[in-house]
C-alpha cells in the first residue's frame, strides 16, 4: 500500500488528486486540510467514509503540524497543492502568501530530509512565474519575471524545491501548471465567475427576470487554460520518474478572456456583441439589447501578465502525458454544471 498526503485536499487540485489516486486500490490517501469554523468540504463530502481515505489537519504556516504529519505517516508522497492561489489577492496579503506559498514548502522540505527522506515531494508551481514574458510559448526554459507577490511567492518556492533536490538528493520536483479550470473551481477565479454569471443570466432570462451584467476586469488578458483532470495525471507521472525533474503542463494554447465569455455565453444559447472600448466596452444581448457584461475597473490588477502560453512537449514526449479535454469542451462542460444540465464528456 503507498501512503500519500495531499494538502489542500479540499480545493480543486487536492480534490481531484484525492479521487485520481482512491481509484488504485493499492493507494492510501490523507486528505490534510486547515481546520476552519465553518469546514468547506463540498468537493471532499463524497469521500468521507472511504475506507482508504483520511483527513488530516494541518496548517502549511505551522512547521510542527507538517513535522507531526509526517513523523506519523512517514508517507511515500507528499503532494503540496495547500497555497494562497489568487493572484489578485496576492497584493492584500502579500506576507500571507510568502509565508504559505513559500516558507510552508520549506516547512515541507526539512520536515522530509529530517525525519522521512525517502519521501517523493510535489509542490504546485505556476505559469505566474514567467510573468512579464519574454518569448512564447513559454517552455520550462523561460526566465522567471513574475509580476504579482504570488508569482514572487512560487518562483521562490521553485528555487528551494530545486536546493533540496541537489543538495540533499530530495525527490521533489515542483511542475510549473498553466492555468486548469473545472467544475470545482473557486468562484473568484475568472472562469468559474464566468460560468456561474452566465448561468445566472440564462436562469433571469428564461423566467422572465431582470438581470445585473456580469463585471470583469482585463478582459483582453490571455491564458493557456486545461482541464484540472488532465493535469493531476501529469503531476502524478511527474512523481514517478525514475530522477526527479520539472515539466511545464500547459494546453500549448491561448485564448483571451474576451473568447471565453462569448464561448460561456454561446453555451447557454446566448450570442451577444462587443459594444464600445476600453471600460466602457460591454456585451450585449443580440436578443434582447440588455448588457450581459461590463467592465469594472475594481476588477483591473496593479500588474497585469498579459499573456501566458505554455508549451508542455517534453511532458508530453518523455512522460507520455496528453491532455484529452479541449479548449471548448472545458467551457461547455463548467457551463453545463454550473446549470446542472447533464453533459457526456
Ligand atoms: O485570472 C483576468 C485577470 O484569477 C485570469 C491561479 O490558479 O492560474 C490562476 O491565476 C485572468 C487575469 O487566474 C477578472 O486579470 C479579468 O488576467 O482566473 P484568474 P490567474 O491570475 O491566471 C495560475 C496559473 C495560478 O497559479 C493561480 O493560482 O483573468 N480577469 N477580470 C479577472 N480575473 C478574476 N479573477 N476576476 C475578474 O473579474
């Protein structure tokens, strides 16, 4: 049986990681979560019960938690998905995610070279951390220019990850994850807000309701975005190399925020045109002349990456890893959920 821990088990990442790894019966999971007043457990419920399944609390700021953790379980992997991951909340709580994003993956470091060095590590890299970029696509080659705290907070994260491999012969990598969106992921990120205000105007819309438009920031920003099904598979190959190395996972497509609410909208049989410039452009309903969407400068970043563009070949080349949903597919299928309309991938 190999143990594994998987902190951040309740967010999108660990959630499906969790499931990935329950479905190999030869796997034991520990769910390691933050204990909170009120737990957010939606996307773990379905796995309380399973008889290879355990929640585990512990706090990425709190080394002796980690340390108890794995002094305890001593597990095979450790998969660090546990971060403060948006980045537009990055400039409010800068120390918040240092401290999370960075000193806790030392945290995690020691605590395995000190007590369970046979442990393989994962840490949760980021396409934020090529930032203002230099060349596209971006390969695992790209310099790091990260422009948020967040990017600042991973890239560091990426250098110590890279220390303890070559230093103490850790088996850690830290892969660097373009953007991967799902049906569990946190509505403040733009692609859920995206789908849950579309499923909202289409619900107005059928019961004859007024509707508040959707408000968004940058809507000309692009990003290299994947389903986070396909992406935990390839973390997980990434753990099982014979040596431990890096891997970008990335779509090796962009698309602008712009052609993701047109395909969301044209989902839920909605087409609507761009009207006016800069923030006073809107989208509005072909249909009725109503704007479905506006731009709210609260929405804008102090810095913005305007392009993210991933190309992924040597994972695909080296691991075997491919990525099966595509670009319109993902849109369709978090439309369809967040209307709770069945959809057959
Ligand atoms: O923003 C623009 C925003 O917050 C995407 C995290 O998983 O991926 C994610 O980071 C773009 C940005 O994701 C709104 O300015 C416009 O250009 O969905 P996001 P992100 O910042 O790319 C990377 C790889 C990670 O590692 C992160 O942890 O959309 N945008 N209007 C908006 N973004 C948000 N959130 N809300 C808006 O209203």
């Amino acid at each position: 049986m190999k143990t594994i821990i998987i902190t951040g088990v309740t967010g999108q990442d660990g959630s499906l990681m969790a499931d990935y790894l329950l479905k190999d019966t030869n796997n034991f999971v520990y769910g390691a979560c933050r204990r909170l007043s009120v737990p957010n457990h939606q996307n773990i419920e379905h796995l309380k019960g399973h008889e290879r399944f355990k929640l585990l609390e512990l706090d990425l700021t709190d080394a002796e938690s980690i340390n108890e953790a794995i002094r305890q379980i001593k597990p095979d992997y450790f998969i660090n998905f546990a971060a403060n991951s948006f980045v537009g909340n990055s400039w409010k709580m800068p120390i918040n995610h240092m401290q999370t994003n960075c000193m806790g993956v030392l945290y995690c470091l020691e605590a395995i070279k000190n007590i369970s060095p046979h442990t393989r590590f994962y840490n949760a890299g980021s396409s934020e951390q090529f930032g203002d970029v230099s060349y596209s696509p971006q390969d695992i080659n790209h310099p790091f220019k990260p422009r948020s705290p967040y990017g600042a907070s991973k890239c560091a994260a990426h250098h110590i990850v890279k220390v303890y491999r070559e230093s103490y012969g850790t088996h850690a990598v830290q892969g660097i994850l373009f953007n991967h969106e799902g049906v569990r992921r946190g509505e403040e990120f733009v692609t859920r807000k995206i789908t849950k205000n579309v499923a909202r105007i289409y619900n107005s819309k059928r019961s004859g309701e007024s509707f508040a438009p959707m408000e968004l920031g940058n809507i000309d920003s692009k990003r290299d975005w994947s389903d986070a099904q396909d992406f935990v598979r390839g973390v997980w190959m990434m753990l099982n190399q014979d040596s431990p190395k890096d891997y970008v996972l990335s779509a090796n497509e962009t698309h602008s925020v712009r052609e993701f609410v047109e395909l969301a909208f044209k989902a839920a049989f909605i087409e609507g045109d761009w009207i006016g410039e800069g923030l006073t452009e809107r989208f509005v309903d072909k249909e009725t002349g109503k704007d479905l969407l506006i731009i709210n400068p609260a929405f804008y970043r102090p810095a913005e990456v305007d392009l993210l563009w991933g190309d992924s070949t040597p994972a695909r080349q080296e691991l075997g890893w491919t990525p099966k949903t595509s670009f319109s597919k993902l849109v369709e299928k978090m439309v369809a959920s967040d209307l709770h309309w069945p959809y057959n991938d």
